[in-house]
C-alpha cells in the first residue's frame, strides 16, 4: 500500500521560503528519493497570483497592502488571484499522479472530495460548482484549489479557510470571480473550530481519498 508523509509546518509561513521548500521536494520526489508527502501550514498574509491572473483583480494599491500588511507574490500555479493567511489551513501535495494512477482533473476532482468529506465531519455540507473548481457553500467558496504538475508530480494544492480573516479578501476579485462571495468554517459553524483538528481531519480525509495506508507525520 501507499504510504504518504504529513509535514505541520505549523504557523506563520513566509509564502517564498514555502514555494522554495515545494520545488525542493517537487524534484526529489519525481527522482524517487521520497515518498508522497502532504505539507499542512498557515501562511502570512499575501496575496498569490497565478500564472493566468489578472493585474486588475487585485484592488489594493502598493501603500494600501503595506498598511494592510499583506505581501504579494507571482506563483507557479494555475488559477487568477487569491488570498492566504492566519486562520487558513494551506495543503500542498507533493505526489506521483503516474503511481497513483490519476489524470490531472480527476486529482482535482479528488481534492474537492477530500475537502468535502473533511468539513461534512463538522456537519457542513459543502459541494461543488460548475463556476469554477474549488468546495463551495451556496454562493460561497470555503476552499480555494491551484495546482501545478511537472513529470507528473503536483506542486500547490488547497486553500480551506478554517478562521481566516475574511475582510483581507476585500483587497481582491477572489479567483476573478466578480459574483461570488467566500466563507470560512467559523462563519458557518458559529464558532472556531480547533486548526490542530481541522489539520487531522483533513489529513486522514486524504489518505481515504487518494487510498493511503498509515504514514509518517511530522
């Protein structure tokens, strides 16, 4: 069976040092040299533009994010705008679609289900929209997905907003989408649920998913 490795890369992690620590990693697997792994982390506040966003969807100034302290950052994964922060649990898998017998939308579609099965657990009942992918609540996208895959490894992932400062999406068109809203695990729930739980859960929702036997987690 499968093993996969769970990294908790805990709190406050700059989105460059994480990006650099992915390719790290994204070339050691399509060598062989790891295994599978999941990296689970909150990031700093930024702003990340992938590689088909437009300019126009970010709508702060430069002074305007300075005072907002939140950064910018070009990215490698497909996808227009989004946002990171505290509060929002980052997943990035680090996986060999070619061992794990998947084409790439139905890896999408996998992590829509992971998402989904995880958040069910907290009685929230989240879906799909034909808009554009992601897990959404009504009009509302509670996680976000970008990826990217090179010699069939995937790099970037999921973005689920578990407490997240919802006001910091004011700065962007979230994903481009102009008539759309987001929302967060707290909001729906009316509380704010524990990030160390949210992070196990989501963990195990994706060894079911993607057929993981018990692996390493650090």
């Amino acid at each position: 069976m499968r093993v996969l490795t769970v990294n908790d890369l805990g709190r406050d992690a700059g989105y460059g040092e994480v990006l650099a620590l992915q390719e790290r990693l994204h070339e050691q697997r399509a060598a062989g040299a790891i295994p599978d792994t999941l990296l689970l982390l909150e990031h700093r506040p930024v702003y990340t533009l992938g590689r088909s966003a437009s300019e126009d969807n970010v709508l702060y100034s430069e002074e305007a994010l300075r005072q907002a302290g939140i950064e910018r950052a070009l990215t490698t994964r497909g996808g227009d705008v989004t946002y990171h922060g505290p509060g929002q649990l980052v997943g990035y898998p680090i996986i060999h679609l070619g061992e794990a017998g998947l084409r790439v939308l139905e890896y999408v579609t996998a992590l829509e289900e992971t998402l989904i099965r995880a958040v069910a657990t907290y009685g929230i009942a989240a879906g799909r929209d034909a808009r554009n992918r992601g897990v959404w609540v009504g009009d509302n996208k509670l996680a976000a997905l970008g990826i990217r895959v090179s010699h069939q490894v995937t790099m970037h992932g999921f973005a689920l907003n578990v407490t997240t400062h919802l006001e910091d999406y004011r700065g962007i068109v979230a994903c481009g989408l102009r008539d759309a809203g987001v929302t967060s695990m707290c909001r729906l729930l009316g509380r704010e649920p524990d990030m160390a739980e949210v992070k196990t859960r989501v963990a195990e929702a994706f060894r079911g998913v993607f057929g993981y036997g018990a692996g390493a987690s650090t």
